[in-house]
C-alpha cells in the first residue's frame, strides 16, 4: 500500500533537493538517483529549462511523495518503483531526483521533478485529477510487485443517502414519487391498476388517459400531486428522467404481465424485447434472469439466438484448428511488437537524455570559453561555478556515449527522437489492430467450445439416455 501526496515548489528548489538527498536519510545517499540532471546542481539545471520553457506561474518544480506501508516494502524496492513511478507520469519529458528516506518506519520516496517540459518547454498543470492519476499510476504499480493497495479510497466525508434518510431528513418529493411510481409498476397486471394503486397511495393524478386508440384530445404528460404538496409533478424526462411517462409506464406494465403470462410463442421482435441483454455474434444468450425460467417459448428462441451465432463464428472461422494456429501466431506476433515497443522506449529514454545534456553543453559554453580568456580564473569559476558545473557535467555525459561534443547538435538529438516517436507510434497502431484481431479470434473459439460443451452436457442427461457404464 502507498499513499501519494504532491506540492508545487516555488522557492529554492537546490534546497530542496538538500533536504531529499541528506545522506543520514538515504543510507548515505545510496538511494539518490536522477534524470537528466545532477542533484548537485539541479537547481540551475531546471532554472536553465525553465529559460526554454513557455507558461507563466512561479511554480519552479514539484515534489511527489509516495510513502509505503510499514514493514511491507525493502528500500531497494521502493526506490525501483518510485523511479517506475517517475517514468509513468513524466514519460522522460522532465528532469527529476528521486530519493528514498529510510529514516522512519515507513520507506518512502521523494521525487523532485522540473516544472517544464525538456523538449516542449510546457509547463506542468497540477490539478485535482492529477492526484488522482498519480494514485491510479501508484496503485497499479503496488499491485504488480505484490503490495496492497487502499481499496474504495474516500473522496469525501458527507453522510450515505441510506443514512441521511436514517437521521430523519425529509425525503425530497420527486426521490419518493419516483419509488412509488416503480412499486407500483411492479404490483400492476394493467396500466388502470397502476393508476388506481397511485390514488390509493394518496396521490392525485391527472391527464393519465392515453391517446392511441381513444379519437380523442389527451393531455401531453401524467402529473401527480402528493398530499400536502400545492404543485404537480409532471411525469417527464425533464421532471423525473427516462422511464416515468405515461406511455413508458403502461409500456413497462404490458411487458411486465406479458413475462408473466408468457404460455404461447411471441414473435421474435418481441422476445428481444422482453430479454435485456440480446448476445451479439460473440457470445451465448445469459439464461440466468427469472424470464427464463418456467418458459419453454423463451428458451427455444434462445436456442435458436445460439445457433445463429455458432453458426456465424463457424462461417468465419472454418476449422478450429487452423484457428487454433492463427491464435497462436497472432499471440506470437503482439508478444514480437511488444518486444520492440520497449526497445523503442529504451532508445527514446537515452536520446532525450543525450538531448538534455547536449543543450546544457551548448547553453554553458559560452561561460567555459570565457573561463578560458578569463585572467582570474579562480575568481571566474568562483562567480560561474554553477554554470561551469553544469558544462563540466554535460561534456562528460555526452563523451560518456562515445560522442564529440562538438560534432553533435541539439536539433541533430530531437530529430532522431522523433524518428523514434515516429516509429513507436506505427508500432502501437499495429499492436493494437492485431490485438483487437486475436481478442475477435478468441471469442470466436470460446463460443463454439462452449457451446459444444454445453450440448455434450445436455445430451448426456437426456431421458432414457444411459448415463454410465453401469446402467448400460
């Protein structure tokens, strides 16, 4: 289980990552690490994006805390799943330090990310769904390594509808006209019941008189007046919602006594009609509702709905084996894209931090080429150093990755990630259209196993039919 909180970070944010990184807090800083930038200077490196950035607002960072239950999570873990946390929600796009604090009971993280965005220079919106997001993130990730998460988390602290109407709060009008009207719906075999058993209950009624048939002029809406009420309620989509007027109402109790009444055949049309669910082309009809039971009629059209869709899965597919085979083939071929969707994303991940450092290289240079013209020298580092850091730090990443700094570019690193991006994306509309295919294929091989398994099953029931070798 983690619990999450997130604050913006306005002022200072060097000392803020002081505070994350303190090595009596991270068994001597072992559990520090970060993206594209250096906990050293991360204060400069994030002013430095910011300068790119676009968007107004002080906010110059923003500190997530992801805390874990007591004795549930070793460090080592929850450092890997803060850093996993990191990556869901910042997608590589910021800077951050991450630091897991092992100095009280329960571990937790602190991670430290840039307000804007390395590449588009956007700024981050932290707003109430943005909590939630980063919960839904962490929750998912405590659930794949086995930790528990907070079920049904509250979102406020008002009383349940059950108990305020327990507390002995007035019922509003329109809930309690509402619930009459359905339970009276449920205890009428005719539309003129209905009308009656709403009277009994003290309700005055009028212009229920339905048109069709009559030849003459009825009011539009059914409207009912409670005692003690000086107002009618009319019985419309506007005043109650779907289902309350007059001519829903006497729809409802027609095919309501019709289900119960059900002896003879109904025509098809009217048999979709009475079954709430119609199963498309890719499952069976679900027999489990009360309209099923007692009605040999409603069964046979449902036989008949199997059949139908059996029949259609068996027109598509042919044999089962060969479809067994395409399955098999279409889960190798989404496993073989998967693969290479995380080898497009490890690229990507080293790129845009190549990209990071190549502009921290060339935005410091201008200080390391003046340091060289400088006469004090001392005095030059001692007034840049922080700049002069910054350079050093780049200029040792980039030849980290076997590159001249001076040979590379900037626009060179972002033309490459969007190659990348470019081919992530065709990578991901192909997974997806041949996962959509074999969750079709699926479907379509499930349906016809079970409807074979269920025949077998009816038949070996069958009156008169043996039912082991012993009866034979």
């Amino acid at each position: 289980m983690a619990i999450t909180k997130i604050h913006s970070v306005w002022a200072s944010v060097q000392k803020a990552v002081d505070y994350i990184c303190n090595p009596d807090k991270t068994n001597g800083e072992l559990l520090v690490d970060s993206y594209s930038c250096s906990p050293a200077t991360a204060g400069a490196e994030f002013d430095m994006a910011l300068s790119h950035g676009t968007g107004n607002g002080k906010n110059k960072a923003f500190h997530l805390i992801q805390s874990f239950a007591p004795g549930e999570v070793d460090a080592e873990t929850a450092h890997r799943i803060g850093e996993e946390l990191a990556e869901k929600l910042l997608h590589g796009n910021r800077s951050y330090v991450i630091a897991t604090h092992v100095d009280k009971q329960s571990v937790h993280n602190h991670i430290i990310f840039c307000s804007a965005d390395n590449f588009t220079g956007k700024k981050f919106v932290c707003k109430k769904r943005t909590y939630w997001d980063i919960r839904r993130m962490s929750d998912k990730l405590c659930e794949e390594n086995g930790l528990s998460v907070i079920e049904n988390p509250q979102k406020h602290t008002g009383l349940s509808y059950e108990d305020w109407i327990a507390k002995g709060y007035e019922e509003p009008l329109r809930d309690k006209l509402k619930r009459d009207i359905r339970e009276c719906i449920k205890l009428s075999f005719t539309y003129d019941d209905f009308i009656r058993l709403m009277r009994e209950r003290d309700y005055e009624v009028k212009g229920e008189a339905l048109s069709y048939g009559s030849g003459k002029k009825t009011a539009k809406y059914i409207r009912f007046k409670a005692v003690g009420y000086d107002q009618f309620v009319r019985g419309c989509y506007r005043s109650l919602g779907k289902g309350f007027s007059k001519e829903e109402i006497a729809e409802a109790i027609e095919k309501q006594a019709a289900i119960k009444a059900m002896t003879a055949p109904i025509p098809v049309k009217k048999m979709e009609d009475l079954v709430k669910k119609i199963a498309p082309y890719n499952k069976l009809i679900d027999r489990s509702s009360e309209n099923f039971k007692d009605s040999p009629w409603l069964n046979r059209w449902a036989d008949k709905k199997d059949l139908q869709s059996v029949a259609h899965a068996y027109a598509q597919v042919g044999d089962t084996v060969q479809l067994q085979e395409k399955i098999d083939a279409a889960r190798k071929g989404a496993s073989g894209i998967q693969a290479s969707i995380v080898e497009i994303d490890k690229k990507l991940r080293a790129l845009k931090e190549l990209a990071v450092s190549v502009r921290s290289y060339q935005d410091s240079k201008k200080y390391a080429d003046a340091y060289k013209k400088a006469r004090n020298k001392e005095k030059f580092y001692e007034n840049h150093e922080s700049q002069m850091i910054i350079f050093e730090a780049a200029e040792k990443e980039i030849r980290a990755k076997g590159l001249n700094p001076a040979k590379v570019t900037y626009e060179q690193v972002i033309e490459g990630i969007e190659k990348l991006n470019a081919q992530k994306k065709s990578a991901q509309a192909e997974y997806k259209s041949l996962s959509n295919d074999l969750s079709e294929k699926e479907q379509q091989l499930d349906l016809i196993n079970t409807y074979i398994e269920k025949n077998q099953i009816e038949a070996m029931y069958l009156p008169g039919k043996p039912h082991d070798k012993n009866e034979r």
